[in-house]
C-alpha cells in the first residue's frame, strides 16, 4: 500500500505563502503516472471519487461496465468526469448537494 507523502511548496521571500499538495491527488493509482512529471496527463473522477487517467478509463472501461481498481464499485466510462474543485472532499460535498437539489 502506497503511503500518502505530504509535500510543502514555500512561496515568495518571507515563506509567508504556504501551498500544500498531496502527491498521491496527482497521480493515477493503476499506471503510476505522475501528473507533474507528465503536464498533458488528464485525471478525471469517479463516483467514488478516485482519479484515474484518461488512458486507464478507456483500458479499463472502454469495453462496457468494470469494477473501479480501488474500491470495486462497478463504473462504467460515461460516469467519470472533469475535477472541478482541487480538493476531492469540496468535489464530493458539491456533487451530493446537486443531487439532493434535484429531489
């Protein structure tokens, strides 16, 4: 199991300006790539909100319904869409509050 590593990015003279990543949110859990490493890679959601790359969703569901490689929730390739948010957790909040809204 992969370890989540935290990394701190220091921004102008001071070190006032702190930005925080994970780099697991910028990496595909089935094929590794690294989206920092790779600027043109497209990570897209699930519904159960785990990014994959665009290349592993066509592999993996281009060919009708599939379980997602993390969680084993059947998806299919039309379910997964854009991140919107940088953080997942505002991204789900989002999504829960556009389905209740339609009720």
């Amino acid at each position: 199991m992969n370890t989540l590593r935290n990394q701190t990015l220091m921004i102008g003279r001071t070190g006032s300006s702190v930005v925080s990543y994970q780099e697991e949110d910028a990496q595909c859990p089935v094929c590794k790539s690294d989206k920092y490493l790779t600027p043109n890679l497209k990570l897209l959601v699930s519904p159960c909100f785990h990014k994959m790359c665009e290349s592993c969703i066509d592999r993996l569901f281009g060919s009708g319904p599939a379980p997602c490689p993390i969680c084993q929730l059947v998806l299919r390739r039309n379910q997964f869409m854009s991140q919107i948010f940088e953080d997942l957790t505002v991204e789900k909040e989002v999504r829960i509050r556009k389905r209740v809204a339609k009720v």
